[in-house]
C-alpha cells in the first residue's frame, strides 16, 4: 500500500460529534454535513459513526450523487441535497429519497412534474423551500416564501418537508457581521411566518451551520447543520477565539491526519537548488528528505514556501516548489532524528503526532481549512481508524 494517505482519527469524530450535541438545543435535529465526501473525511464512514452514536437524522450532501453513494452503502437516514440540481436528476432524487433543497416557480414546477411523472399513487415525495435572507446564492426572497410554499405544497407529489436559509457571517464576531446574522435569522422568521399565514405548515425550520450553532444558540429553530466542526476545525480563527473565552467546554479535536514516509534522503552542497525554478538555494551543506507527496495529492502549490512537517516529533521546513508528485524537505546536516523510511505528518490531530493543523497550512496557503482539508484528492486513500 502507498504510504502517503489520510488516516481519519474516528475516536475524534465520534468526540465532535457528541460536542455538538452536547451545545445544540434540546429537541432540535442535528444534519451533519457530509458534502464534498465529509470535507474529504469519507462520507460514509462518518454517516457509519454518527449512526452508531445515535440521535443524528440527517445529513446533507451537495449532489445527488453524493446522495447516492450513502444509499448504496445502507444509509436510510433523511438525506438533504444542498445544491441544485437539473431535470436529468429528478428521477434519482425520488427513486433514492433524497430531500431536495428548491426554490423558484420554474424550478419547483418543473421538479412538480417530474414528480407527476414518477409516481404512480398517490406518494409525496419531501422538498425543503430555500430561502436567500442575505447571503446572496440559492433561495427565494422571503417575502415569496408563502407564495412558493403553496406551489411545493399544493402539488400533487410533492410535499413541503422543511424551510431554511444559510447565513453568511455568522463565523464574524464584529458588531456587523452580528448584527447582519441577527437580520438573516429575522428574514429568515418573517418568511417562514409568511408561509404559516397561508395555512401551510412550514415544516422543519433550520438556519444554523458550524459558526451559528456556537455563536447564536436563540438561532438553532428546528434543525442544525454542522459541517467544519464534524472535522475538528472552527469555521474562523476569530470564532476559534471568541469561543474559547464564551464556552470554555467546547472542544473539538481534528479528525485527519495526512501521512508520509521518508523515501530517500539526499546531501546537497550549500547553494545546490531544489526542485522547479530554483527558488530554493541550499543555504549550508544539508540533508534533504525525499516526500512522495505533491499538489496532485492536495498540497497546494502555494504551501511552499512555509510549510513544515513533523517527523519524530520535530518540525522540518518544506523547500522550494511542491511537485505535483513529491516535495522535499531540509533535515539539516547529518540528522540522527531522521531516517530512510521514517513517519511524516504533514497535518493532523495530536495523536497522530502532527506539530501542525489544516489551519497552519491555511494560513500558509491564504486560505480556509476547509479548502485545505477538501483539497486532498482521491488518490490519498483514506484508513479509518
Ligand atoms: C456547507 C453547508 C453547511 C455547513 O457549513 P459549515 O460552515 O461547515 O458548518 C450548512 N448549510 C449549508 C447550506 C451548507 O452549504
């Protein structure tokens, strides 16, 4: 087996998991977000562990096909598609009951007919209505919430399962992006009001993703979805410490560790350059590590310069460019503390020995740890363990 994979620490997940529960308001549902194959943790091993924990109903994927694959592998939990979809997938939204996030009169009315199409009784198959209250993607304007109720509910097939908006600062601590948050929950209120004062029932009402469900528990409604804290990463660094002085009994511990060996080990003379454009000159004569893990594998090109990884406990800089295969890394001279075929962490939780996070490598790489985390490609295999 290649050496360089992603050992996903399901101990850790499980702990997550309970935190969440633990901090949501009782009564209310939880979602996990398992998109993007769990922000590249595995989906279905986290639907597999949340199961096992118990009380968690629903989880939320971005395409059918991710809906899909969790079918296949017995998921029979509800199963919430966040993203659109288009006409050739209606069909399998029904045949897998996959709930289906929707919105719009020529959207809703053309999933209406599929509908009409697809079943033969008198079945109605679950929609939840998104609403836009101000983060500017899918869903319709509040005040036409009522309006496109009625259209889900009044088809003959379909039926209107739940209503929800996502909130776009709620990972901000300043006064505005509060005060913004505290708006959307507000739209968010009028437009499910809106569709109870036409007599139909609205259904399961949620708005809370990572960020909101620690910052604003008044806004937890009827369901939350947490994604980034599933993994064991806060949604912002600002979160991160506002939280820690708010809630000191939320913890949360990363779930991934990315991992390598040492494949060979080279002398170079001071001023020998390493790897693609020469941007790195050996500054004294040292040893460099061999890494058979590059940017095809997720390591992002621009983690270099910057970067470092942990082999036996220490940390050791990556130098010049990240192949798309391999990197390599300064070990120093004659390093006793480091040997052919030794165990590098390039990130990961405490137990798996890392020095460094998804987040180190964000904010070498300007970006978030979601980005970072989803960035480890498929050729990375994942061992649950
Ligand atoms: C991804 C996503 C979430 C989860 O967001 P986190 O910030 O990872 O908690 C919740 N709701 C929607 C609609 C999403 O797209």
């Amino acid at each position: 087996m290649r050496c360089t994979k992603a050992v996903i620490y399901s101990e850790n997940l499980k702990y997550n998991l309970q935190q969440i529960k633990n901090h949501v308001k009782p009564g209310a549902e939880i979602c996990v977000a398992v998109k993007a194959d769990s922000y590249g943790h595995s989906a279905v091993a986290t639907a597999r562990i949340a199961h096992e924990l118990g009380g968690i109903n629903w989880f939320a994927v971005a395409t059918v096909d991710e809906g899909i694959e969790l079918r296949d592998s017995g998921i029979t939990e509800n199963i919430l598609v966040l993203s659109l979809c288009v006409p050739e997938e209606f069909p399998s939204l029904f045949a897998y009951k996959l709930t289906p996030f929707s919105f719009g009169k020529e959207y809703i009315t053309a999933l209406s007919a599929a509908a009409d199409l697809y079943f033969e009784d008198n079945k109605k198959h679950d929609v939840f209505l998104a609403v836009d209250t101000g983060m500017g993607r899918i869903g319709c304007y509040p005040e036409e919430a009522g309006e496109q109720a009625e259209l889900i509910s009044s088809s003959k097939h379909l039926a209107l399962k739940g209503m929800a908006t996502h909130f776009c600062v709620s990972d901000g601590i300043s006064s505005d992006a509060q005060a913004f948050t505290r708006e959307q929950y507000e739209k968010f209120c009028t437009a499910v009001e809106n569709v109870k004062a036409r007599g139909i029932n609205p259904g399961i009402c949620s708005c809370g993703n990572s960020a909101a469900i620690m910052n604003n528990f008044d806004m937890h409604f009827d369901m939350v979805r947490p994604g980034i804290i599933t993994y064991g990463y806060y949604p912002s660094e600002v979160t991160k410490e506002y939280l820690h002085s708010v809630h000191k009994d939320f913890d949360i511990k990363p779930v991934m560790a990315v991992e390598t060996q040492v494949v060979a080990i080279r002398h170079f003379p001071k001023g020998k350059s390493v790897s693609y454009g020469r941007t790195y000159e050996c500054p004294e004569d040292t040893d460099i590590a061999i890494l058979p893990i590059g940017y095809a594998d997720g390591l992002l090109r621009r983690f270099s310069p910057g970067m470092e990884v942990t082999i036996n406990g220490r940390k050791y800089p990556v130098c010049g460019r990240i192949c798309m295969d391999q990197c390599m890394v300064n070990i120093g001279k004659d390093n006793p503390d480091v040997k052919l075929w030794d165990r590098v962490v390039i990130f990961g939780p405490e137990e798996s020995g890392a020095l460094t996070t998804a987040d180190d490598l964000a904010k070498i790489g300007n970006t978030i740890s979601y980005e970072v985390l989803t960035s480890i490609s498929k050729r990375v295999k994942r061992i649950i363990f």
